[in-house]
C-alpha cells in the first residue's frame, strides 16, 4: 500500500513540474487556437511543434494588431493582422529585423523597373510577374479592407515584399509559417527555392559543389536544429548557404544581413567590388578557415579573381561598350527587347555570365565551364560580334583587335601543331 501510495505521489508531483515549467498561452490564444484545431488544423499542427510554443508564443502574440497598421480588422472580437511582418517579429527580434532591414533582400522588390520585370510584367504579361518574378522578389501589397487583400498581390511570401505597413520582407519566407524554423532556415533548398535556374542557379552550384556532396552525405550530423549553431562547434561535417552567409563563427555572430560576406557582386553586366568589400571578404574568410587553411582560401580568392577579371576584360566590358556605340549611334530604338541583339547582349550577361561567375564563387566546375564560359563565348562570338556588325559595321573592329581575340584570326601552324600534339599525347592517337 505504501509503494502504490508513493507511486501515485511521483506521478502527481512529475504532472504538477511538468505543467509548471510548461508556458502558458493567452485567453486570446486559446480562443484562436479552438477555432483553427478545426477550420485550419495543419497551421495549429505546426505550431504547436515550433519553438514559439515551447516558449509560450501564441497565435494572438504575432497577429495582434498594431494600430500603426493599416491592414487590420475586428475579428470575433479581437483586432487582427493576417500579415505578420517584420515590424510584428521585431517586438521579440528587434536585431534580426534591423540586420534584415538593410540587407538586399529586404529590397528585392525593387526589380520593379528593371529589365527583369520589362520582361515579366509586359513582354510576358502581368500574371506571370505575379506568379513568377513577384513570388521571389516580393510585391506590393494592397488591402482592400475587412481582412481582404487585392488578389494580384497576395498571396505572397516574397523576400522584399512590400507590406501595408510600409516594412519590407517577409521572415515567413526562409522561416515557414508557422513552424517559424531555425532548421528550415539552414536547409539549402530552403534558399534553392529563389536561387535557382538558368540566371542564378546557386543551388544546382551547390549540389555539384564539394560543399553540397558532403552536406547531403552528411545530414545527420548537422544539427539543424540546435539553438546553438555555430561552425566548427555544433557542427563541421558541411557548410551550407547559411553557414556561409548569415550563420555565426567562433568569432562573429549570426547577421540576417545575407550580402554581408559578399565582397564582389556577380549581378550586373560587369562585376564590380562593393563598398568595403576587404571587410566583407574577412567575414567570408573567417567562415572558410574552419575547414580550410589560410593557404588553400588566398589561392582559391586568386582563382576566383582571376575569372572574374577574365569575364569582365575579355567578355562583359567590350560587350558593354558595343551596345554603348549602338545607342549612341541610334542603332537601336530605346525599347529594350525589341530587337534581336537586345535579347542576344541580356542572356550573355544576365544567363551565361552570371552562370560562369557564379560557378566560380560556389566551386561548381560544371557551371562555371560548360554552363558558363562555353556559352558566353559562344554567344559572344557566334552571336553578338556577328549581329552588331551586322547593325553597324566596323563598330566591333576596336574589341576584337585586342590580345583576347586574336585567335579568331587563325592560328600560327605552330599553335596548331601544339594542339595537334598535345591530343595526340593525351589520347594516345
């Protein structure tokens, strides 16, 4: 009788700690959550499991309304916004929100205006902007009022959207709603879901990347979901693009600031280096050197400029001054895309060269050769050269006189037979 009543004991005294310890939510919360276990039972499901519910964080926490909001409204009783921006996450991650705030990111949805968006919103058509360009970059949203949003511009979790309340991003893009996960975070494919295709395949990059291979051999070690994730102290068996870009290292901390670390921007037509680029290049270095020794990271940033400089000298800068000649001289019209060497120049720089820089940066050998400088070369003498002739003769004759491209004028018999020779030793032919 004594065990049975001590036994009886423990277990109320292990219920009591348990319930003790555990946070307790919200009358607001509670109500929320009655009435979505039932209309939207998954969003409760992924709650529940999230740290935010460990913690106490409820549905009423995030969503209730800030009167500085527009887009808000009574519901059942309680003043709500559907979107939570990064103004509502500030009330808890007020770092998080400002490193983010001045991050590219936070302005993706400034494509619009670009050629990008020439292409998507009127060569294309406005739909595909919406469903395409603006579900990465972001929109802008429109409230209609009553908890109703103009349906061209939501939904919509892209990185730079623009909210109502005039903040921009959406955390809810890397972190999930409503799992709201560091874990999902750290997934590259999390990241793969924008940064991939034919003008900016960083995550095809990294599955071909050493990087990549070892990540996916090695998931099990990486202690995604640790609160803790730190390089070379959670974890060493891989980096991914967290890792490189926003996680923190033995010596800096974790920066939502996803551009921090880039020292050479691969974007534009020609890639320049960005304002502080030799602090931004030590951020980066200071990630490489818990796999790498110092040696292996100067040869590997060699290498990387070495490419970077070739693409820009031999390809993107007297590709750039051909177009510059072709304006000026009222060759072309100034509607882009209406005429062949437009679309020709774009998918040079904006696909192929992208692809060749980017391949690069990443160690993707694949991309940088076959999808990258193949390509560019290609397009550039096969193409482009052959078509501003074409439009203006003798506008290309200064470019090609240059060391880069004397070849196309033939080969000496001696460059021919060191061809000839080199093949015939490597192939035993």
């Amino acid at each position: 009788m004594r065990i049975h009543f001590f036994s009886i004991l423990l277990i109320f005294l292990a219920g009591f700690f348990l319930h003790a310890q555990t946070p307790q939510i919200t009358q607001a919360g509670k109500a929320c959550i009655e009435c979505h276990s039932s209309s939207t039972p998954g969003v409760v499901e992924q709650w529940q499991s999230s740290a935010h519910a460990k913690k106490g964080v409820d549905c009423y926490s995030c969503h209730q309304a800030d009167p500085k909001d527009p887009a808000t409204f009574e519901h059942y009783g309680y003043k709500i916004a559907v979107i939570v921006t990064p103004n509502y996450c500030a009330r808890c991650h007020a770092a998080e929100a400002k490193q983010f705030e001045k991050s590219h990111h936070a302005a993706a949805a400034q494509f619009i205006g670009s050629l990008d968006n020439m292409l998507g919103e009127i060569v294309e058509g406005g739909p595909a902007a919406n469903n395409g360009c603006r579900q990465c970059h972001g929109s802008e949203v429109k409230y209609l009022g009553d908890g109703r949003f103009d349906p061209v511009t939501w939904p919509n979790s892209g990185i730079g959207r623009v909210n109502p309340d005039g903040s921009k991003g959406s955390c809810a893009a890397c972190h999930g709603r409503h799992f709201f996960s560091s874990a999902l975070a750290r997934q590259p494919e999390n990241c793969g879901k924008c940064h991939l295709g034919p003008d900016h395949p960083q995550i095809e990059i990294y599955n071909e990347s050493k990087h990549g291979i070892q990540f996916r051999a090695n998931i099990a070690k990486m202690n995604l979901d640790s609160k803790s994730w730190i390089v070379g102290k959670d974890y060493s068996a891989a980096p991914t693009c967290a890792t490189c870009h926003m996680s923190a290292t033995p010596n800096q901390g974790v920066t939502h600031d996803v551009g921090d670390r880039i020292s050479i921007t691969l974007r534009p037509a020609v890639s320049i280096k960005l304002d502080n680029w030799e602090r931004r290049r030590i951020s980066m270095q200071d990630v490489c050197s818990n796999c790498h020794a110092t040696g292996w990271i100067n040869n590997f940033y060699a290498q990387y400029e070495a490419t970077i400089d070739l693409y820009n000298e031999k390809f993107a800068k007297p590709a750039k001054s051909i177009m510059d000649k072709l304006y000026a001289a009222k060759k072309l019209t100034p509607t882009p895309f209406d005429e062949k060497i437009e679309w020709t120049y774009y998918e040079l720089w904006h696909h192929q060269g992208r692809r060749a820089r980017m391949g690069t940066a990443m160690m993707g050998p694949d991309y940088t050769q076959w999808h990258g400088f193949y390509e560019v070369a290609k397009t550039f003498y096969m193409e482009f050269i052959p078509e501003a002739e074409q439009l203006m003769p003798g506008v290309t004759a200064d470019v090609m006189k240059s060391d880069f491209h004397k070849w196309t004028a033939g080969l000496s018999k001696e460059e021919l037979q060191q061809q000839i020779d080199y093949y015939k030793e490597r192939y035993k032919q």
